[in-house]
C-alpha cells in the first residue's frame, strides 16, 4: 500500500470512530436522544467503520477503503438532507420518532418523542445534522483523492 493509501485508510477507520463516539458521548453524556434520521446516519457510518476494519487484513485493501469512503460520504449525504429538514429547507419522509427502550406499553408511552425536523443542539447555526455532512463529505472526498493518487 502506498503513502496515501495508507492515509485514507486511517481517515477511513478515524473519522467515523471518532463520529459514532461523538455522537454517543452527546447522547449519554449529553442527554441528547437521537432521532430516526440520527439513527440512518450512524449506521451509514458503523457500515464505512466495519468497511475501512476490513481493509487491514482482506485484499483488495483500495477496494474496502473506497468502499468505507463511500459509506462515508452516504452518512454524510444523510446528514445533509437532516440538516435540511431541521431547517425547514424541505420536508423529510418522517416527522419524527420515538426511543422506546422497553416492551410495555408504560415504557413506549413514556418514551421521549424526538422531532427529525427540529435541532436539539447548534454551534454557529449549525445542527449536529449539518457538521455530519460537513465532516463526512469532505472525509469521503479526501479519501477518494487519496485513493486516486498513484505512488511515484
């Protein structure tokens, strides 16, 4: 593998590590509850993580790296029609959803209803939603670039 095969593979596995742990630590540390649409975007980025984890030890390593860049860039894709919708730019295909963790009926009813169209944080005017695409997009791009990149 070359230098910057090498280097895509670490944005690979990072990027999205460090997303996903974000994204729980806002979570359970932060109190802020994913919505449904939070939920496609992890899985967007546990699939480019489970990707970019098999590119260390199956070959065609490139081939699982562009696939985890791809992966990447759908989180962010998502991430950018979230934004989307919690600004009111367009409408999302669900309004909202619930977290219930339990199986009774108490546990569903008393689950928090959280709204995919409305922002629970912001910095700078930009929702969790929005740095997801911002990050990720330029992740995958990078790691595209990298790829294409042929050692001298």
């Amino acid at each position: 593998m070359t230098a910057s095969d090498k280097l895509a593979q670490r944005l690979a596995i990072g990027i999205p590590a460090l997303l996903l742990g974000g994204a729980y630590l806002s979570q359970y540390g932060f109190g802020l509850v994913p919505c449904e649409m939070c939920w496609w975007q992890r899985y967007a980025h546990f699939a480019a993580l489970a990707l970019a984890l098999l590119s260390t030890f199956l070959p065609p390593k490139r081939l699982w790296i562009g696939l985890a860049g791809l992966a990447i860039l759908i989180a962010g894709l998502i991430g950018g029609y979230h934004a989307g919708v919690e600004y009111k730019w367009w409408e999302g295909l669900t309004t909202c959803s619930s977290t219930a963790a339990g199986t009774s009926i108490d546990d569903i009813l008393n689950a928090p209803l959280i709204r995919c169209d409305e922002a629970q944080w912001s910095l700078l005017g930009i929702s969790l939603a929005g740095y997801n695409f911002l990050i990720s997009t330029a992740t995958a791009i990078a790691v595209f670039v990298l790829l294409a990149r042929r050692a001298k």
